[in-house]
C-alpha cells in the first residue's frame, strides 16, 4: 500500500476536475455564498455520485466538497459550530466512500481535504485577488479551526488551493506546521505573479519551508501559465498543477466567457517540468479528466527527478 507522499514521489497522479462543475452539470444550483457545501447539507448523495463519476473518468485523487465551508459562512446560514464540523468530516467521508466504491483501495487512490481562500467564505470574488484587509494572524485565527477538523477526520492530504496572496499564505503554512498531515498548497495566479502581484517564487520559497508540504503549485489560472509556474518552483517540491478550462470568470457577473482549451495536451509536458499531480479545476469535467489519466499513463516513468 503507498501512501500518499510515496505515491507522488514515484510518479505522477492524476487529479479530479471542478467539482462544482460537475454538480451544476448535473442540475443543481449552486448560486448560493454556499456553492457546493449547501448540498453537504441537502443532498450529500449527490457530492458523492459526482466523486464516483471522476474516479472513474481516471481520477485517483478526490479533492472533498470542503472549499466553501467555513465556520464564519456557515454560522451566518444558521448552523452551529458542531454542526459545521460535522459537514467539514462529512465531506471527508463522502470521498472516502467514493473511492471504496469505485473498487479503489487506499493504496490506488487517495482523499484530499480541500481548504479554500478566506475570500471564497465572502462569495464576493474577493478570493481571486486576496484583497482581505486581514492581517497574517487574523488570517491564520480564521484558518485553524477549519484546519484542525479536517485534520481529525484523517484524510490522506490537505489541499490549501486557490491562495490568492502571500499574506495568505504566510497564515496558511504557518498553521500547517505541527500539524502532522502531509498537504500541498496551491496558489492561483495572473501574469506570472499570485493575484494580489506578490512574487510567485516569495510563495514558492514560503511553501517549501514547511516540512509538512509535500507538493507546490497552481490551480484556478490558465493553463499557458502552469509551465512558468514550474520553472519558478524549479523542483523544490512535486509540483501539483490543475488550471481551469482556458475560459475566463467575471467575479462581478459570475459568469465564464472564451474558449477552453484541452488541458490534456500539455500534461506531459508539465509531468517533464516536476508536476506530479496534474488535473483540473473550474470548468473542467470528467471528459477531460480521462484524457489526462490517459496522457499521464503515456508519460514517461521516469520523468525530470524532483529535488
């Protein structure tokens, strides 16, 4: 049975895709500030079937419903604090039960426990651009508690993702520390910087400071930049990559505009650079999952060591 860490120390895995994508191509409506954690809360079957579905696209890697849930967010729906914590190992659990069901062990694929930006609690496109107005140890008070429940309900990783600034992100390593998980943490970017136009290799270099962080990279950002990012991680860690479909977001308008692109096309090159979980994020569904499964089993197995 390999663990996590060693799965992605002797090559490359492949990640799910958008998980929101996913249940709003199924029919549900994910308009809400609670986006896909409502359906933690109404419909867990259907976070459930939508895990099923991408592991069997090719995904070993499924990324929990957890991203939106927060005790400010939740507490604001009228939840309880135990109540929130419940979700937060729920989501956990569903993934779990996924991939037990899909016939995988634990050794073949694995749980992330997806903790998403301070700004997505705030649904107000704040999460794109880190303009918080929170101090590092404000940030980091907010995170723990999140944090640490996901930790007790034992998933094989934590995933940061979509971090937006290097305050942020500061706060986010800061509390990984000690934490005795392994995690990766993701930043998302815009012309070779994170959003808020702090230095990429600053985040980088933040990152691989932390024993606990076994992978570094991007998600949330376009796929032309994923092969800059790895060159400014220059091997520090397993490199982790999963940009969106190439279509644009307008945070004001929420909705997406462009044209996608085939993320498959670049996996190898990417797996060359030191990726070594590759997938997809927003608005890329379980069709282009099983064309990068299949470019990642094309890969090479013995791909650019990581140092």
């Amino acid at each position: 049975m390999s663990s996590f860490t060693e799965a992605i120390e002797a090559g490359p895995v492949v990640l799910d895709g958008g998980l929101g994508t996913l249940l709003e191509a199924h029919g549900h409506d994910l308009s809400s500030s609670l986006w896909s954690a409502r359906l933690l809360i109404d419909d867990p079957a259907a976070i459930r079937r939508a895990h099923d579905e991408y592991f069997a696209a090719g995904a070993r890697v499924a990324i929990t419903s957890s991203y939106q849930v927060s005790y400010t967010g939740l507490d604001a729906a009228g939840l309880t604090r135990d109540q929130i914590t419940g979700l937060l190992g729920r989501s956990v659990d569903l993934a779990r039960e996924a991939r037990d069901e899909s016939g995988l062990t634990p050794g073949e694929a694995w749980v992330a426990a997806s903790v998403g930006p301070y700004g997505a609690s705030r649904a107000d496109g704040s999460e794109y651009t880190g303009d918080y107005g929170l101090s590092v140890e404000q940030l980091r008070a907010w995170h723990r508690p999140r944090l640490h429940a996901l930790a007790a309900a034992s998933p094989d990783v934590i995933a940061c993702e979509t971090i937006p600034s290097l305050a942020e992100l500061e706060a986010v390593c800061r509390e990984l520390e000690g934490l005795d998980i392994p995690a990766w943490v993701s930043v998302t970017i815009a012309d070779s910087t994170l959003r808020s136009g702090d230095s990429l290799a600053d985040a980088f270099a933040l990152a691989a400071s932390v024993p606990e962080i076994v992978a570094i990279g991007v998600n949330c950002c376009d796929a032309a930049q994923v092969s800059g990012a790895l060159a400014d991680l220059g091997g520090a860690r397993p490199g982790v990559v999963y940009p969106n479909s190439g279509e644009v977001w307008h945070a004001d308008a929420r909705r997406w505009s462009g044209a996608g692109c085939e993320i498959a096309a670049h996996a190898q090159e990417w797996i060359a650079d030191g990726a070594r979980l590759v997938g997809g994020c927003c608005r890329v569904g379980p069709d282009q999952i099983s064309e990068v499964a299949r470019a990642v089993a094309s890969a090479s197995t013995t791909p650019k060591p990581v140092t």
